[in-house]
C-alpha cells in the first residue's frame, strides 16, 4: 500500500510539473525588420518577395556552357579542404542540437557493484544492481530555449557551409576566366612577336642598303623585345591563376596544369526582371538571420536563470551481502524524490547574464540588417558595372578596329617608303594597347557575371524558389 501510495504521488507531482512547464520564459522569435527595397536602383522590375535562404541554388556555372569549367566546380564539394572544415563544423553543430534535444528526456542508467570491507575483526561483503531515472524538469522553458539556441547555431553553420561553397566556386570561376583571358592575351603577344620579328627582318635590310637609319632597326629591336617581356610576365600570373584553381579543388599546384585553349565563352543573359527572394537566399544573409533567432532564445534561457531548477529522482534494485541472494525479493531497495536547486542571493550576476544576452541579441539585430543593406550594395554595384561595361565593350571594339586599321595602312606607307618606321612602331603598338584592352574589358566582364550571381545567393532562375512555408519549415 505506502509502495502504491508514493507511486500515485510521484506520478501526480510529475504530470502536474510536466503542465506547469508547457510556456517558457523569454521571448518567442520573430524575424525583425530587415532593410528592403521594392526595385533595385540599376535594375527596374525587381519586386519584394518571401524571404527564403535554403532553397537549392542550381548548376549556375552551366549557364557559361564550359565544360572545362563546370568539371572543375563539380570538385569543389569533394576536395576543397576548407569547405570540408565547414562540413564538419555543421556536424558537430548538429550533434549539439541533438542533445540538446536529448536533455529534455529522462536520463535511465543502471549500476552494479560488488564490494568488500572490514576491519582487525570482521569482513563483510556488500553486492547491490539497481536501475536510475533522472529527469529535469522544464518548468521555465530552459531546455527549450537551449535546444531552439543550438537549432539555430546547426542551421547558422549549414548557412557557413553554403556560403564557403559558394564562395569557392565563385572564385573557381573568376579565377578560370581570368586564366583564360590570359591565354587569349599570351596568343595575342606571340602573334604580335611574329610580326615583329618580320618587321625586323624587313627594316634590317633596307638598313643594310642604305634606304633608312639604324634609329628605324634599334626602334623596331625594342617593340619586339618588350613584347616578348610583356607576354612573360603573363605567364607567371597565368601560373599563379592554375596553382590557386588547384588548391580551390583540393589539388597541390604540382599535380594540376590546365593546357591553353583559345578563348570561348557564353555570357549568361541576365533577365529584365528578377524578384528580391534571390537576394535572400544568399547565405550570409542566412547566417546572420540564424545567428540572431539563437541569440533570442539565448535571452531565455538566461531569464530562466532566476527560478529553480526541478529535478525527479528515482532508483530500484537489490542489495544484499550474500552474491547468491541478491535477487530474492527481502533484497529489493528503492528511492525516489525531487531535488530543487536555485540561486537565493548571486550579486546582481544572473541580471548581468540577461543583460549580456539582450545586448547580444540587439548585436546580432544591427548585424542582419546591415548584411542586409550590404548585400543591396553589391547587387547595385555589379549591376551598375554590368551595364556600364556592356557599352565600353562596345566602344573599345571600335576603338580596336581602327587601331588596327592604322597599324595596317601605316605600315603599307612604309613599305612604300612615305613614311618612318618610328610611324609603324606607334601604331602597332596602339593596336596592340587596344587589343589588350579589350580582353581585360572582357575579363572584367566575366568576372562581373560571375560576381552577380554570387550576390545574388546562386543565379537567378526563379522557378527554383521555395514556396510560402518554406523558411518556417527550416525552423521547426
């Protein structure tokens, strides 16, 4: 009868606490207002949207239709070493928030022991298994607001993990191009090199006959030679492009080359309108967002700090001195009880914890929308730059065709003998000059390409957007 009695009790005082703890103390979550913008300054059409940060970003490198390129990108999740620290990162965040979780649940354990004591005139034997519950009761939501904290910290660390990726594929990308660009610009010296050994023969002889000074052979000497110096020092920043591309895919410079080929590219068209939800799935914008809701549940779990802490208790075994006997029922033996534990008088330190934990979390406030307004800036900016450069492309392929036109008609009047060859010398190196320009207007170009859709979260293909529900399902 007292071992059914105690039993109802326990059994009442645990469904009545367990009741009591359904709220939790401190504030529940909500997304604050972040800086916003209906349209974009460089860019009409674009529209405020659900925002949403975990939605798939898609293969954007296919839309250069390289496939040089997107085999290399397709590297970077396997071998790339620092995306792989953020792999790991985000699974130690997991395995916290899973206990966290665990914490909310009894804890059942089970011990056996066997000792033996005595003195100068007796020796006894004791022998005791038993089975263990504990259990901390919740009452002010202190484990909640843990587990929701630590959720928040896994879901931060997948938002590092996709921006590491996103970062490296997006250097991968510059940094091909750039080598690419590079190519085209090597190719170019050395066929210039050609022309200008030619240049030479042809000025040397007519030296040799007396028709022109050797002002004209030293000046056509020094355009070729300073070609040649000009297309070696691409070649080392080629080398130094190959050697990062290698370490981005998780290679050692050594053990990676990417031959030369000229250059070819498709610029991805960027459509007339594109809504704001492909700004919110940047990942640093997730990371600030998931960074602040744990914040919040931080200030609650150092509010819950003011009240007690509930614990319930309970064992069952045997004990007995005789090994044979342990299991017959005179042996069984039992405890259970709650254990309250609570600060009366801690100098003002709890307070200061919430303090802390509120400054925190308006830290974290200021932080989100200010990556937030960061991010605007960086769409603007390369939008701006996009459409800028579409038009000096188009003025530096003019400037290009003359240059080369007069390079062309000044040499035929120095054939002719109308005019000094110090006349070729300038023009063909102004043609050159304009050519070059216009690959670093490309690369530039490229890069650009590159950098907006990084801005952007990933690309912009719409269809890839996550329905209404899509954020909350992230923070259950």
């Amino acid at each position: 009868m007292m071992n059914n009695r105690i039993t109802q009790v326990f059994a009442l005082t645990l469904i009545s606490l367990v009741l009591a703890g359904c709220s939790a103390v401190g504030p529940d979550y909500q997304r604050p207002d972040a800086p916003s913008s209906e349209q974009f300054k460089e860019a009409k059409g674009w529209k405020k949207a659900t925002p949403s940060d975990l939605q798939p970003k898609g293969a954007w490198w296919d839309l250069y239709q390289d496939d040089t390129l997107s085999a290399l990108i397709a590297q970077v999740r396997i071998s790339n070493q620092n995306v792989a620290e953020y792999a790991a990162d985000y699974e130690k965040a997991k395995a916290v928030a899973e206990e966290a979780g665990a914490n909310l649940y009894p804890s059942i354990g089970a011990t056996a022991s066997a000792t033996r004591s005595g003195s100068q005139s007796q020796t006894s034997n004791a022998y005791s298994a038993q089975g263990t519950v504990s259990w901390e009761i919740d009452l002010w939501g202190k484990l909640r607001r843990t587990r929701e904290a630590d959720r928040a910290s896994a879901q931060a660390s997948a938002a590092q993990l996709a921006s590491a990726i996103l970062s490296a594929q997006s250097s991968l990308a510059q940094y091909y191009f750039q080598l690419r660009v590079l190519d085209e610009k090597i190719r170019l010296y050395q066929a210039n090199i050609t022309v200008y050994q030619h240049y030479l023969k042809v000025v040397t002889n007519q030296y040799k006959v007396g028709n022109i000074s050797s002002a004209s052979v030293s000046q056509a000497q020094t355009q070729l030679h300073s070609t040649r110096v000009s297309m070696l020092d691409l070649q080392w920043q080629r080398a130094q492009y190959e050697h990062a591309i290698a370490v981005l895919i998780g290679k050692p410079p050594a053990a990676f080359s990417l031959a030369a080929q000229p250059l070819s590219f498709q610029l991805p068209a960027v459509p007339k309108t594109l809504p704001s939800a492909l700004l919110e799935r940047r990942p640093d914008i997730a990371y600030a967002e998931r960074n602040m809701a744990s914040a919040n549940a931080s200030v609650g779990v150092a509010i819950a700090g003011y009240y007690p802490d509930l614990s319930l208790s309970a064992s069952a075994g045997f004990e007995n001195s005789v090994l044979g006997n342990l299991f017959e029922l005179p042996s069984r033996a039992w405890s259970v009880g709650p254990s309250l534990s609570g600060n009366i008088f801690d100098f003002g330190a709890t307070k200061a914890q919430v303090k802390q934990a509120k400054a925190e979390y308006a830290a974290n406030i200021a932080n989100y929308r200010q990556t937030v307004l960061s991010a605007f800036q960086e769409v603007e900016d390369y939008l701006v730059e996009m459409q800028v450069l579409e038009k000096e492309i188009q003025a530096q392929q003019l400037a290009t065709q003359f240059a080369k036109e007069s390079a062309r008609v000044t040499y035929n009047q120095f054939k002719l003998g109308m005019i000094d060859y110090l006349d070729v010398a300038t023009t063909e190196a102004t043609s050159l000059s304009q050519q070059q320009s216009q690959l670093s207007l490309i690369s530039t170009q490229l890069v650009n390409s590159v950098q907006l859709i990084a801005a952007l979260g990933g690309g912009w293909n719409s269809d890839q957007l996550p329905r209404a529900k899509a954020q909350e399902e992230t923070t259950e």
